[in-house]
C-alpha cells in the first residue's frame, strides 16, 4: 500500500466515523439529562431510510437531514413520553422501540430498494486541501464529516463551559438540587432527550446519502451500529472528545477488517467484517475493570511504583455515569 493510498484510506475512516460520532454525541447530551436512549439501533436504522425516501421523492438532500433529524428527534420524545410522564421503565421502552423500529424500517423502505436518491458529494476547502497530509486526510471531506469535527468541539464546550451545560449536568446528575436552584428538571430533560435525538437522527443520512448511499434493507450494513453507539458512549465516559477517540477507534477497527482481508485468507470474510463489534466490547470491558475487587487484591501484591502506574492508568479509564440516568424525577 502506497503512502498516497494510506491517506486516502485514512481519510476514508474519518468520513466512515462521522455518523458514529453524531449518534454518540447525541446519546451523550440525552444521558446527561438522565435520558437513556436504547432505541438507538432503530433509530439509526428507520432515519436512514426516511430521510432516503425524503431526498427520493423531494430530490433534495438537505430535506433528507431533515427529515433524518426529525426521526431522531420524534422517537426520543417518544421515550421521554413513556419514562418522564408515563413512568415506565427507559429500558424496556427503548429496547421496544429498537426492535420497532428496525421492522418498520425494512418494512416500509421495502418499496425504495435499490433506488438512486441525491447524496451528498465532497467538498474540499480552497487553499487547505493542497496542505500536505492533512489537506488529505481533513480538508477534502463532505460538510458532514467537517460538522462532525466542529460538532465535538461545541459540544465539549456547551457541556463544560457554559452555564445551560451545567444545568444540563445538573439534572442528570443531582436533579433535586438543580431543582431547587430553579431547572424545570422535566422539561430540560424532555428538550435535552429531544436535541440529543435529533443529533443522533442524523447519523441515519449520512449513511444512506453518503458513505453507503441508497437503501438496501436487511444488507445495508447498519443493523448493529446502534448497540455499538450505545458502548461508545459508555467508553467516553460522557465526554465529548474521549467519545469521539472511541467512534474512530471503532471506525480504524472497521477499516483494519478490510485492510487485513488480502493477507489473511484462511480467515472467512465474516469474521473480519464482525470483529470491530466484539472488540469495542472488549474494550469497553477495560473502562471500568479497575473497579472489579479482584484487580485490586492483584495490584496489591505488585512493587508499589508499577500498582501506583498502573492504578493511576486505570483511573483515567474509568467512566462513572450521570447519577441520575434512567431514575425518574418527581417533585415532593
């Protein structure tokens, strides 16, 4: 593979990232208010083929997005419906509606299989894309590989710098005391579950209007993205920029299986298509291993300079969840 060819694969892996990192980054803005979304597979599945249809029928892809957006967004107001108002489990209601979804994105994109809607195309920047390396790999990408960038920086700082971030961490965290400060901890959840849904609708058309345009049903490659989404967020630890490193992890793993599939075949091309899946999960596992008793009784029979190291590495893989996920809230 040529250094050229290097490149360009990489910046292949950025663009296969991008719908990952809305999604993440949406699931994360709804579990800071205390939302958890678990129809997130559904989700992504049924935005894909709406908005497919809606850039189909419209020949428009920005109504496509939107369209995608507003899926997302629907379907989270669904699940703040039945766990904020209705009091039911945001377990059982978001697995409900990932299954839901998922049939009734195969059965009603049915009709549209095989069909050629618009997509969106590359857009390299004038005067950047020239730069080496990076004009490559960052600046010769479509506007919503560049909005996924710019989406984790934003969201990074709403959350940690500003003041509506800290009532957004407020009501997943403490609502009681965001309560008696003055948040109207209900309806900040519901606005929250609702933008963080929108975002995460999103991911749907950038893949159907982009990285795997057009919609296939049950071969669409997509069944399956939304748990991965789900153990991205636990990996970022509910924080944007660790978030983003596990979606182009996870996006580099995808990548390897098709790098790899030339020099390995013995190996069945099934095997190195579902790998990234396992491996997140395995990765996911290390997050909060330091917190398992029995690698604290193993650390305590190492020199005390390798368990300080290496108790001080596990801590920074730890991701504690917002306190408040999934408990409802209900004024005294």
């Amino acid at each position: 593979m040529t250094d050229s060819a290097i490149l360009i694969s990489l910046a292949g892996v950025l663009a296969a990232a991008a719908p990952v990192v809305f999604a993440v980054l949406g699931e994360t803005i709804s579990e800071r208010a205390g939302v958890l979304n678990l129809s997130m597979n559904g989700m992504i599945l049924l935005s894909a083929m709406g908005s497919f249809a809606v850039a189909l029928a419209t020949k428009n892809v920005f109504l496509g997005f939107l369209a995608g957006a507003a899926i997302g967004a629907l379907i989270s107001l669904i699940v703040a419906f039945a766990s904020l108002t209705l009091m039911q489990s945001q377990v059982a209601v978001g697995f409900v509606l990932a299954l839901l979804c998922r049939d009734l994105s195969y059965f009603l994109g049915n009709p549209i299989m095989g069909q050629v809607a618009p997509r969106i195309s590359q857009l390299p920047i004038p005067g950047l894309e020239g730069i080496p390396i990076l004009g490559t790999l960052i600046f010769r990408q479509d506007m919503m590989t560049y909005l996924s960038f710019v989406l984790v920086i934003l969201a990074w700082f709403f959350i940690f710098r500003t003041r509506p971030g800290l009532t957004l961490r407020g009501i997943g965290e403490r609502p009681a005391a965001a309560f008696v400060r003055g948040a109207n901890v209900n309806r900040l959840r519901y606005v929250y579950a609702m933008i963080g849904g929108a975002i995460a609708g999103l991911a749907g058309p950038i893949y159907s209007l982009s990285i795997k345009a057009g919609w296939k049903g049950t071969i669409s490659g997509l069944d399956g993205i939304g748990w991965i989404v789900l153990s991205i967020t636990i990996f970022g630890g509910w924080k944007p920029f660790r978030a983003a490193l596990g979606c182009y992890l996870f996006a580099i793993l995808q990548w390897l299986g098709l790098v790899l599939q030339p020099s390995l075949p013995s190996v069945p091309s099934q095997v190195l298509q579902v790998a990234p899946f396992p491996l997140m999960i395995l990765t996911l596992l290390f997050v909060n291993i330091g917190n398992a008793e029995w690698v604290e009784r193993s650390l305590a029979r190492l020199p005390e300079n390798v368990r300080r190291e290496i108790a001080k590495a596990l801590r920074a893989m730890n991701a504690t969840p917002p306190a408040a996920l999934g408990v409802p809230f209900e004024k005294e």
